[in-house]
C-alpha cells in the first residue's frame, strides 16, 4: 500500500465515521455540522483525485452555501419534537440499508475496472479544462440546466411569496 | 524535497505569523485610532514601569491576559461542544485563506526559484470564496450554541447576511476573470504588471494616448467591480455598516453575547484576521497586488523611457514591501469605515445586497464580457 | 461538433413562449392578465405546427445528445395538447382560487420544455435534466394553490418523494456511465452490443436502479404512494397535467432508453417488469374500487392505466411499442377530459370531488354529464371509445409476444375497472341531489375543453387507423 492509499482509506474512514455521525445524531445541528464535515472530506477525496476544481465547488456549493440554509432553517424551527424517533421504523430502515448494502457492495466490488477509465493528466480537472468542455461537448446540457435553475427560482418566489 | 517542505513551512508561518501579529496590531489601531476619531484619549491605563507605548502595551499586552485568565463561561442549558468549536471556526477560515494571496514575485536563491506565495492554486479565487463560506459557521454555530434569544437573532442574521453577500462578492470579482483570463492570484497580480496601453487596442487611440501610462491594474479596468466587492467584503467581515449579527443597542452583542474568555478572543481575533485578507484581496485584484508601478525584475522602466537598475533582491524587497504597505493602507480604511458611518437597518441591508449590488454586478460581468469579447476580434 | 439548431426549435419556441409570459406577467395590470393565457396557447399552437412541419426529420444535434425524430415528435404533439388543454382548463379557475396567473402559465410551459426534452433526449444526461426542469415545475404547481392546505401538503409529499426518486435515477445513471464509459445512449448501445464476455455486474445495479426511478415517476406499484395524495390535493387542472402529461414524458424515455438502446438487456429486465406490470394494474384497480372520492379514484385509475402501459413495455418489439405510444394517445383524452369536469364542479373553494357530488348531474348538465359518460366508458375501456382501442392494441401486442397471461391478467383487470367507473355514471344518472346551484367555473373554455377532450375520445375509437400509423412510424424511427 502506498501513501495515496494511505490517505485514501483515512480520509475515507474519516468519511464513513462523520456520515454516520449524520445518520445516528439525535441533535438535528449536530447532524448538520457532521454533513458539513462529510462534505468537506469529500471535497479532500476530489482534490486527490486531481480534480480541485470539482473539490473548491463542492465546498463552495455545499458546505458553504446549502448547508448554511440549512442551519437557517433548522435555527428558525428549532425542531426540538424530532429528536423522538418510532423504534419500528428504525429497524425497517436499518433492515432496507443493510439488505441494500447487502446487495450494492458485493456487486461493486466485484466488477471489472470502468471500461475507457479517465487518466488524469496535469490539466485534468483543472478550471481551463472543466471550461472547455462544459462549453463545447456539454452545451446543450449545461444550458438546460440553467432552464432547471431558472424555473427552481420561479417556483421558490411562487410558494414563498407573501399574499396580498 | 525536505528543502522544498521546508522553504513551504516557512513561508505558511511567516504569513500566518504577519497576520496574526497583524490582526493584534490592528486591535490597537482600532482603539487608538477611534479614539483619535472621536477626539478621545483612548486605552493609556496599563503599562509597564511606566511606559505605556501610546497604548500598545494596553492592547497588545494587558488585554489579551485579561481575556485568557478570565472565566470561560459556557451557558448551562448551551451545547458545550459546538459552543467550543464554534470559536476555531471562525477563526480557521480566516488564517487559511491567506495562503493563496502572493506577497511577491519570484525570489531566486542560489538556483532555487521561490515563489513568494504559500499555496499556488489554480483555482486560487475559488479556494478564497469556499474557505469565505465557511466563515459564516462560527458565527451561526456560536449563536445557536449559547441557546440564547440574542445569539440567535443574530446567527439568523450572520447566515442570511452573509449568504447574501457571498454572491455579489464571487459575482464582482467575475470582471476580473474575465479581464486577466486566470483564476489563479499569482498570475493575476502578474497580469497587472503591464500599463494600459498595452492592452488597449490599436483602435483606441485616444485612450492609449492620455491613460496610456497607467498600471494595469484591477482599479483602473474594474473600478464598478471594486466598489462592489469593497462594500461585499466589508459585509461579509461583519462590521460596522453592516454588524448586524452583533448590533449592540439592539441585541446586546448578538452572537457573541454568551462568550468570554479565550474563546471570545478567537472571535476578536478572527474579525481582525479577516479583515486583513480582505484587504490582502483588494490589494491583490484591484490594486496590482505586489507590483510596484513600472518596477520589472530588473528595476525601473519608466513609460518615458528612463530606466534604473536595481539588483534583485531590492526589487524583491520593494515588492513585498509595496503589498504590505496596500494592505496596510486597506485595513486603515476598513477601521476608518467602521468609526465613520452608521448601522444600516436590517432590511436596508438585505435590499443592499439583493437589489442594488447584485443586478450591478451582473451588468458589470455583462459589459465586460462583450468589451473582453470585442478586444479578443479587434486586438 | 455539428449543432443544428432545427432540433431544438419545438422546446426553445415553448422555452421562448414561457419566458415572455414571465415577463409579460411583470408589466401587466391584473385584469388584463388572461392575455397570457392567448400568449401561452398561441406559443403551444406555434410549437404544434413547428411538429408538423418537421414531421419525418431524424436529425440529432450536439453530439446527437439530443435526437429529434418521429418518436420525439409523436410525444412533443401529446404534450403540447395537454398542456393547452390544461391552459384552457385553468383560465376561470386560476382567478378563482388565487393562484397566479403569470407563473402558473409559465409553469407549466416550463414543465411541458421539459417534457419536450426527455422525449428527444438521446444522453443520460440530458434526458436527467429535462425529467428535473419538468419535475420542479410540477412539484411547484401542485403547491401553487396557496390557499389550500391540503395543496401545500401534496407539493410536499411530492417534492420529497420525487428527490429521493430522482436519487436512484441518478445512481442508476452514474452506474450505467460507469459500466459503459458514456451516458449517451447510442455509444451504450453499441457498447451493448459489443460482442464480449460479460458486462460488469454493477451495469445491471444501474439499470434496477433507473427502473425504479422511472417506475416511480409514472407512479407504478409498489412506487405508487405518492399519487392519491398528490393527485388529490393539487389543483384539479394540473392533476389533469400531470396524469397525462408528466406520464407520458415518464413512458417516453423509458421506452427510448429501456426498450430500444438498453435492449440486449431485455431478458434481464422481463420479469421484474413483469411483475411491475401485474402488481400495479391489480393494485390500481383493487383500491380505485374503495375510494369515496371521484378524484381519488382517478388517481388509482392512473396507476391501473400505468399497468397497462407497462405490458406494452413488457411485449416490446414492434407491436408492443407501437401499441403503447397508441394507448398513451387515447388514455390522455378521457383521463385529462374526467379531471376537467371535475374542475368543473367547483363551487367556490370547496372542491366537489365525492361520488355524491355527481349525483343527479345527468339532469342538471346533460351535456357535462354525458362527456363524464363517455370519459369514464373510455378508461373502461368500451368501444367504440378511444380506451377500447388502446386496450385491445395493447392486449394483442402481448399475445404476440407471447405474453398470453399478461394479456388476460389485463381484460379480468379491465372487468374490474368497470365498477368503478360505471359507478360514476350510476351517480350521474340515477340519482337525486349533488350539486346544487351554479358552479363558480362556468367558464366557456373550461366547457371547450371538455368538449374537445369528448371529441378526441370518439375520434381515437372511431377512427383510430391514423394515429396508429403515426405511433408506428415514431415507432420506428428510433432505428
């Protein structure tokens, strides 16, 4: 095992450990703060990967703006009644996660390597390239994406606007 | 290798030594110089032996004990982990950011090429805004630790402030994207090494002949941009015009209300570290960063033909010198701001924010790109 | 990259069309506001006739992400009659219930862009995006009811069932990206058919997991839940729109992505298509027959009819195709056609959706009542309606496939829908009392809706040679 993996399977572990935080915290913030932990290692596992960009967006993107709504939100409802949990339903979802896992992880695992795999080279994640490609061989995509935010923007103003 | 770690180490501590050293400084600069705006003494009280040091000694020395011996006060009913973390997060962002915002040129020595830079990022404007989003946590987190009604009105604020204000800061720093063509900070600070007429077109004649001599700065190609990112940074350091987090005649100290002790420190010391990577940012995108006006590695070249050779550890010195003294300069004026205008209200602020700064900052990117356009057909 | 542009014009002039209304909707006085609904509906006829005039294309664009032939066509036309239907619909009742105009319009032309693209989407990719600007504009316009809490409660349900749904597609398409090294569909296709040892497991993981986000978007058993509760509490016209509309973009890209590029997989997918076939025609049908509310019932009569659709999927090949584009045509008019009558029946804010409700209507609106006759006899499924042409291509499109107990799992299913169903008629008919007075929608494009959905209902049964031979040639130009 070389220092990459090294890293690799400690930022992972580190991963697994907060996103469990996230999943068996009763406190709903300190859910929030083990996501924003969770995201954050992510973004470390993308910038190994040679891929900062992706790595810098999704701290941007998700620790540093979504998450904080969240935590607006969870601070303006202050959903203290939450924290009881039915017994019932936990075993059901424990039992539907680990019969899932049951099935993904040996099927994951016991694949051959993704056909074409990328070889990352310098430029390789990098804003230059990410540009390019966003802007010839995704166009169309990445315009009707803006299609999909435009019309999130209409529909959040329409349900949260005050009546007259 | 091990060179190359340690040439690394010592320039994360030289800057995280300067900022930190400079935050304090800045402690003692904001009460003497609101003093000074007020027509008042200011801090005189401690001293030692008698030397009172204009009040350094009181504000470098005398209240940093106070606050580390003092009772680190958690509220009873607060959360007491989050209550703790609370304080590094909001002063980690801060000292990280800095490690991509170059203080120099290239330094040789011997064969060794340093650049005088931390971190040399190729997303370097990108890492400044994630590690600035994360600011906002310590904050929030804070307030909603102490379980107090002041801390959290004003966490409700910070988060709602901030996050407003982040995206008129990334959306005015877009221009000078667009104009330099680079995310990263060095190349930016590079970029404006060059004088306008350099860049202007054939075509614009007369644009080339009367401000043709000026630096390439950020300032001179984006000034709308700075303006708005000036105003957005300010925002999002959370001071006066904008401390609405904290708001004293309203909600006592807001986020800070339940804080004492060290950990309120670190709040002080975060607001005072943020202010000078703002100031570090101004300077490097809008103020040419660490270039000295027509200082080349080799010395001076004068528009007007003149030229004076200097060796290059004097050009190295004069350009770290330069970024520091902007970045002096800048903090002075954020403090300057702070004893100068009065608290918006909060509506004021969000309408600030949304309607006024944002829509400008989109005509602003919307401008440049057809100028950057136009200029990329007709060099 | 070659990147015509003509494959793009019948979304972009809906696009175009929704933009302006959003606009338009900013410098308008309030009363002149129903001027956007013309604009929407002219935009909507524009687009129409766009389909027409490129009726017979094949062209692709941007790296053929995006595929522009008779397929897509066929589904662009149903939607766009849907989606000026539901305009019409909603004119009066818009006004009544408070809802805004400017954005309910450009909403749904948002949704119905959407839709335009998943039906022409030739990349994973793009086919996500288009699902994803139809499913928020959906999700917002079942809460666009403000004044109605059981509509907010609807958005909700539905926004987070559909997140969660739209997590699997999105694993599912990361997995088959994987698997293949591509998301668009004619590079996994000719993957596909690579003659080779053996696909990496992970590529069937995908696929279960995109089968279980489109199941969940046309609202198949056991991904059903959400659709009662939904369909009930959004406003009556856009659960029209989303019964027919939103199923039919959902059935589109399924059938391109699952019948015709991930074809080698078939014999993976036929049993649990199977079973997802049976389950939700019986399920369907089972609790349409208890529920007390019309609207209700017809929300698990659209489930029934989801069932139905899936044998066509299940049969495939040219007659299972053919017969399933056929069978969404004439599903759409009675199911859109009984949600506008009910629209009708609105009497002030209180909607009037029980069975009781229809008492006596035969008499009070002979004419109302005999389109809600005709609706009902259709999704039984009666000749010489639409509903019976549908079943019967259906039905003998999986005999052919040799799918013999498929096909009469669906007549007994049929048979049982008849209860239901008739049970509407025997309310309308034989009854006395429902609905007193004036319903506050007396709107003449409500009643012109009805009546044109009335109208397509016989056409399809009478005379169904044309539209056949359309859905075989759409049929067919996915080769």
């Amino acid at each position: 095992m070389n220092g990459a993996q090294v890293g690799f399977f400690i930022l992972a572990g580190l991963l697994i450990v907060s996103s469990l935080w996230v999943v068996f915290q009763r406190n709903v913030v300190h859910s929030a703060m083990a996501l924003v932990a969770a995201l954050f290692l992510v973004a470390i596992l993308f910038l190994t990967l040679n891929a900062p960009m992706v790595g810098v967006l999704q701290i941007l993107v998700y620790a540093g703006a979504i998450m904080v709504l969240f935590l607006f939100v969870i601070m303006f409802l202050n959903p203290i009644g939450l924290e009881q949990r039915r017994r019932l339903w936990w075993g059901f979802g424990a039992l539907a996660g680990l019969l899932l896992a049951g099935a993904l992880v040996p099927v994951l695992t016991n694949g051959d390597a993704p056909r074409d795999p990328v070889v990352a080279t310098e430029l390789f994640g990098g804003p230059e390239e990410l540009a390019r490609s966003l802007f010839t061989d995704f166009v169309l995509p990445f315009e009707i994406a803006s299609i999909l935010l435009l019309v999130a923007i209409v529909g959040a103003v329409v349900l949260a606007k005050r009546e007259p | 290798m091990i060179v190359d770690i340690g040439i690394v180490a010592i320039k994360a501590f030289l800057v995280l030594f300067m900022v930190l050293n400079l935050a304090g400084l800045l402690g003692w600069v904001e009460r003497k110089g609101s003093a000074l705006i007020q027509d008042r003494i200011g801090a005189n009280r401690a001293s030692i032996f008698g030397f009172a040091g204009m009040g350094l000694v009181n504000t470098l020395i005398a209240d940093p004990l106070k606050f580390l011996t003092k009772e680190d006060f958690v509220p009873p009913s607060g959360d007491r982990f989050l209550h703790t973390l609370a304080p590094c997060l909001a002063l980690f962002p801060a000292l990280v950011t800095f490690a991509v915002i170059p203080f120099g040129d290239v330094l040789y020595l011997g064969d060794r090429v340093i650049n005088l830079q931390v971190a040399n990022l190729n997303v370097g404007i990108l890492y400044i805004f994630a590690m600035g989003s994360l600011g906002v946590y310590g904050l929030v987190i804070g307030a909603w630790a102490s379980n107090n009604k002041f801390s959290l009105l004003g966490g409700v604020r910070g988060s709602a402030q901030m996050i407003s204000y982040e995206v008129a800061l990334g959306l005015s720093v877009i221009g000078i994207l667009m104009v330099y063509g680079t995310l990263e900070l060095q190349e930016i600070a590079r970029g404006q090494g060059a004088l306008l007429r350099e860049l202007l077109p054939e075509s614009a004649g007369f644009l080339r002949a009367t401000v043709g001599w000026l630096p390439a700065w950020g300032i001179f190609l984006q000034p709308v941009a700075f303006l708005l990112f000036f105003t957005a940074a300010v925002a999002e350091t959370k001071r006066i015009p904008f401390d609405l987090p904290e708001a004293e005649s309203e909600l006592v100290a807001g986020s800070h209300v339940e804080y004492s002790g060290g950990k309120f420190l670190m709040f002080f010391a975060g607001e005072f570290a943020e202010i000078v990577t703002a100031a570090g940012l101004m300077t490097t995108l809008f103020f040419g960063g660490w270039q000295v006006p027509y200082l080349m590695r080799d010395g001076f070249h004068f528009p007007w033909g003149a030229s004076i050779l200097l060796p290059h550890v004097a050009v190295v010195l004069l350009q770290v010198g330069a970024f520091t003294f902007k970045v002096l300069f800048f903090c002075w004026l954020q403090i300057l701001l702070r004893w100068t205008v009065p608290r918006f209200r909060y509506d004021q602020v969000m309408r600030l924010g949304w309607k006024m700064l944002l829509p400008v900052a989109l005509v602003n990117v919307m401008i440049t790109a057809l100028v950057v356009l136009y200029m990329q057909h007709n060099p | 990259m070659d990147a015509s542009l003509i494959p793009l014009l019948p979304g972009a002039q809906v696009l175009l069309t929704a933009l302006v209304v959003m606009l338009l909707d900013l410098f308008i006085d309030e009363h002149e506001r129903g001027l956007l609904a013309w604009i929407s509906l002219l935009g909507l006829a524009l687009c129409g006739a766009e389909a027409i005039l490129l009726w017979g294309s094949s062209e692709g664009t941007f790296g053929d992400t995006l595929l522009l032939d008779n397929f897509a066509l066929f589904f662009t036309q149903i939607f766009i009659a849907v989606a000026a239907l539901t305009v019409l619909s909603s004119m009066r009742y818009v006004r009544e219930t408070g809802i805004h105009e400017g954005e309910f319009y450009s909403l749904i032309l948002f949704a119905t862009t959407g839709m335009i693209v998943m039906a022409a989407a030739n990349d994973l990719m793009v086919f996500f995006l288009g699902l994803e600007t139809m499913s928020v504009a959906v999700y917002v316009l079942t809460g666009m009811w403000r004044s109605s809490a059981r509509s907010s409660e609807a958005a909700m349900k539905y926004f987070l069932m559909g997140a969660f749904a739209t997590g699997f597609l999105l694993y599912g398409i990361a997995l088959i990206y994987g698997a293949t090294g591509s998301t668009n569909l004619n590079q996994i296709s000719a993957y596909l058919l690579e003659p080779q040892g053996q696909w990496p497991p992970y590529l069937f993981v995908g696929g279960l997991l995109l089968l279980v986000g489109f199941g969940f978007k046309v609202g198949a058993v056991p991904f059903h839940f959400w659709i009662p509760d939904v369909y009930e509490g959004a406003p009556t016209p856009v659960t029209g729109f989303m019964a027919v509309a939103v199923k039919a973009a959902a059935f589109a890209a399924w059938a391109r992505i699952l019948m015709h590029e991930l074809s080698p997989l078939d014999s993976d997918w036929a049993l649990p298509l199977r079973v997802l076939a049976i389950a939700t025609m019986t399920i369907g049908n089972l609790l349409a027959i208890s529920q007390p509310s019309v609207k209700r019932m017809l929300a698990y009569s659209s489930i029934a009819h989801a069932g139905y659709l899936l044998i066509g999927i299940v049969a495939g090949e040219e007659w299972g195709s053919t017969s399933l584009l056929f069978y969404l045509a004439t599903y759409a008019p009675a199911t859109f056609g009984a949600f506008a009558v009910i629209t009708l029946l609105t009497e002030q804010d209180k909607p009037k959706e029980d069975y009781g409700h229809f008492a006596g209507l035969g008499f009070k609106r002979p004419f109302v009542a005999m389109a809600m006759s005709l609706f009902m006899l259709s999704l039984a499924g009666f000749p010489p309606l639409a509903g019976f042409t549908g079943k019967f291509h259906i039905f003998r499109s999986a005999i052919i496939a040799g799918h013999t107990d498929l096909a009469i799992i669906g007549v007994l299913n049929s048979l049982l829908s008849v209860i239901y169903y008739l049970r509407v008629i025997v309310m309308m008919y034989m009854n006395e009392g429902g609905v007193k007075g004036k319903s506050f929608i007396e709107s003449p494009y409500l009643y012109t809706a009805v009546g044109l959905a009335a109208a397509a209902t016989i056409y399809l049964g009478v005379l169904p040679m044309r539209t056949l031979e359309w859905s075989r040639s759409a049929f067919s130009s996915l080769f």
